[in-house]
C-alpha cells in the first residue's frame, strides 16, 4: 500500500477534513482561517453549494468529451461568459487544466503567431526576474525565480530577463517618480541588444504574485510596456492566472493600468479551486492572424474544455457577480492594506503592499537600511508557522526573493468574501506572529 508523497518530505501537514466560507478544518476540529484563499484559488469560498450542485448537474450529464472531436455546451457557455469579463477586444477563449498549462501554451501562441505572418525567427519570450509563470519547462524558462529554476537550469531556454518594476528595492537605485520609469525602458534595451528580429513576447504578472506578493508597478509601466511592445511588434502577455477573475479588484489585474494585453492567461480563481481550469484568452490580433493562417492550433490538452470543469467554473462566474464579490474585494482590500500598514511600528516589518486581495509584507532585519535577514534565520518559515499557531493561514514566499539567496516576505490572498472580522482576525495573528519571531530573533 503505497502512501501519498508530500511537497516537504520533512514536514507533518495539518490533515484537513472539510472547508466552509473562509475557514478550513482538520482531522482534530481545529478551525483555521484560510487568509489566502488557498494560495490565490479560492474566491467564492469553501463549501458553496450553487458550485456543488453545478458540478453534480453536469456529471448527470457527461463528464467528459474528447475536444478533438466534439464541442461541448458547458465550455461554450462559459467561454461565452468568460468574454465578458475581458477587456474589449478579447473574446476568444481556449480552456485549459491550470496556470502552467496556460502560460506554456501562451509561450507557444506567441510563436505561431509570428509564423503566420512569416516571422520564423521571433520565438524567444523576454520576461522578469522575481517572477513565477509555471512550472512545465517552458514556463520556468520564462520564470525568473531562481531558486525554483537552479535546479533544471540545463533544460531551460535561454530567454531574456529585465528587472521588475520593485520600487521597495529599486534595482536602479532611484525612487519614484524621478526614476524615468526605469524599469520599463530597460525592455526597451534588452531587445535592443537581443534583437528584436528574434523576440515574439513579454509576459509579466500585473502584480507580481509568490515571488514577491503584492509588488505593484506604477501608473506609467504598463502604458510604456504596451507602447514598447508595439514598437517592436512583440506581443504582450499579461499572466493573471493569480490576479486575474477578480482578485485585485478588477475584472483582470491589467485593467488598473487602462491597458489591453494580447493575451490573458488565467487559472486559480477561474474555479475556484473546486476543479482544474484554466483559460487562455485571445486579442483579436492573434486569433484572426491563425484563424486566417494555418487556420488550426496544435495546443489541445486531454482535458481542455473538460465539462464538469467548464460548467464549475460559469457557476463560478456566476456567483461572482450575482453576489458583488469583486467590488467586496475592491472594499476589503482597502481596509486590508490600512490595516497591514500598522505592522510597520514593528521593526522586522520593512514593506506592506499590493492591490485588492494580493497582498504582501516583507520582513528586514534593519528598517533603514532595507538589510534582509539571513536565509538560515527561517524568518518567513518562523511568521507562517506562528501565524498558523494563532489558527490563521498565510503562506511564505520561496526565500531568496531579493537576490535568489536572501529575502522574506508572506502573501495574503484570501477569499473575496472576507469581511471586516476576518480583517481584525487576522491582523491579530500576524501581531501576534510577528512578536513571537522578532524575540526568537533578537531584534
């Protein structure tokens, strides 16, 4: 008899038996408020029964139909609905089974793209360091979290990677809005120097997710970005498989900037986590250049436009926005930021950011210096396990996410539902938390 393999093979997890609204409970009855939605999935909440007995209808119906073969009504119906929710122009939708899937294939659209207009050689993807797009080789190829990539580095691709838009820990030593936008322009000069003849995209997360939660660019970025873009007939990737349905307030995170990708890729929130799904979606641009060209995708998964999975996930959209859920994350995520922002008072607490529900607090040893602590003083480990204690979730970001040695921060995502309770509640434990480390570690 076999036994399940864990992620930590050094780890004793908590056994949880059943989830309701915000809160998840263990084998023992101990409840635990999930404050990050388990890990930016679950928007509508644990245990709602409209999802439920959507995925019950549909596999009365059928489970399952080969997408080679067949169309399905659940995946047009939600595909249909998922348009709404994009920015204009970008109505043509490819349902997939999770992130990686989304942004890999996303990686291989960009290319066709270009080769149905004879560009051949545009095949390479720039992205950013202190970011996450997946794990399937060609999404950490484009990936710039070292310590998730040092490990595989000799199957990786050698694509381009410019500085994030990290205004805490600006790469360039300036601050804004003196900067110039620096981070941005720095596309500019990577393709430049690698040729643009050569390049198909840039992908980015509006708001950088795991890697450094909640980092949030200014209101200039994006516009230059897209502008960049253009410029160099490269496409643009916005990866909201983490912002986007909702969580930072808008439909998708890119909507803050006023700007429009040429594709979306979307995953997490899509079903909130009661099954696998994701989505590609499509600007009209690369749709028609295909749909005029070749006229076909090699893209297809076993599972794309899976029926129970489509069918959970309109049910979800349909929550969504019957009960506002995207404004309330709009609202309790303002009152969420005001309240993070108090736990500057504690010396350890060097920066509180991010958008609606994504959030992130980043832990120094020095204030003034921005000085991170060590990798072997487990800071992050430390918070998570001591906010855990107090019977709150958060979740620690891979270390390492300043220079890819050293770097703490945790991530608070959680369900759009949370309330100005679940609010105090958790500010309590982080208080609470974050005490506990600073006398563990002297500060």
């Amino acid at each position: 008899m076999g036994a399940q393999v864990f992620r930590d093979f050094t780890k004793n997890y908590p056994i949880i038996t059943r989830g309701k609204g915000v809160f998840l409970y263990d084998r023992a009855g101990r409840e635990y408020l999930d404050a990050v939605g388990g890990i930016s999935v679950v928007n509508v909440g644990h245990g709602v029964p409209e999802v439920v007995a959507a995925m019950q209808e549909q596999a009365d119906k059928v489970a399952f139909v080969h997408g080679g073969s067949f169309a399905n009504e659940a995946a047009m119906a939600l595909c249909e609905e998922l348009a709404t929710w994009a920015p204009k122009g970008m109505g043509h939708i490819l349902l997939l089974s999770g992130g990686s899937e989304a942004t890999e294939t996303a990686m291989k659209l960009a290319h066709q793209y270009h080769l149905e207009r004879g560009k051949a050689d545009k095949y390479r993807i720039v992205s950013r360091w202190i970011s996450y797009h997946g794990n399937t080789i060609g999404a950490l190829s484009m990936s710039g979290r070292t310590a998730w990539r040092r490990e595989f580095t000799p199957y990786l691709q050698n694509f381009p990677k410019i500085h994030p838009p990290y205004c805490y820990r600006c790469p360039y030593g300036k601050s804004y809005p003196g900067c110039g936008i620096a981070c941005a322009e720095e596309l500019e000069r990577v393709i430049t120097l690698e040729g643009a003849e050569g390049i198909a995209a840039f992908i980015a997360e509006p708001v950088i997710g795991t890697s450094a939660a909640g980092v949030t660019p200014p209101p200039e970025y994006y516009p230059r970005i897209r502008e960049i873009c253009d410029t160099h007939d490269i496409l643009f990737i916005a990866d909201e498989v983490i912002t986007g349905i909702g969580r930072t307030g808008k439909n998708f995170g890119i909507e803050h900037w006023g700007v429009a990708p040429d594709m979306i890729t979307t995953a997490k929130a899509l079903s909130s986590g009661y099954v696998p799904l994701a989505a590609v979606i499509l600007h009209d641009k690369v749709h028609d250049a295909i749909a005029k060209g070749s006229g076909h995708m090699t893209q297809g998964f076993t599972y794309s436009g899976h029926p129970l999975c489509s069918a959970v996930g309109l049910a979800v959209l349909k929550y969504l926005k019957s009960h506002e859920l995207v404004e309330n994350a709009a609202r309790i995520g303002r009152l969420l930021l005001q309240r993070l922002d108090a736990l500057k008072r504690f010396p350890i607490v060097g920066d509180v950011r991010g958008i609606g529900l994504l959030q992130g607090v980043e832990f120094v040893a020095d204030q003034i210096s921005k000085r991170p602590f060590p990798p072997e003083a487990g800071v992050t480990r430390r918070i998570v396990e001591a906010a855990l204690a107090e019977g709150v979730m958060v979740v620690g970001g891979m270390s390492g996410m300043i220079d890819g040695v050293a770097g703490d921060h945790i991530q608070i995502s959680p369900p759009y539902i949370f309330t100005e309770t679940n609010v105090e509640q958790l500010v309590r434990a982080l208080e609470a938390a974050v005490q506990k480390v600073m006398r563990e570690v002297s500060v």
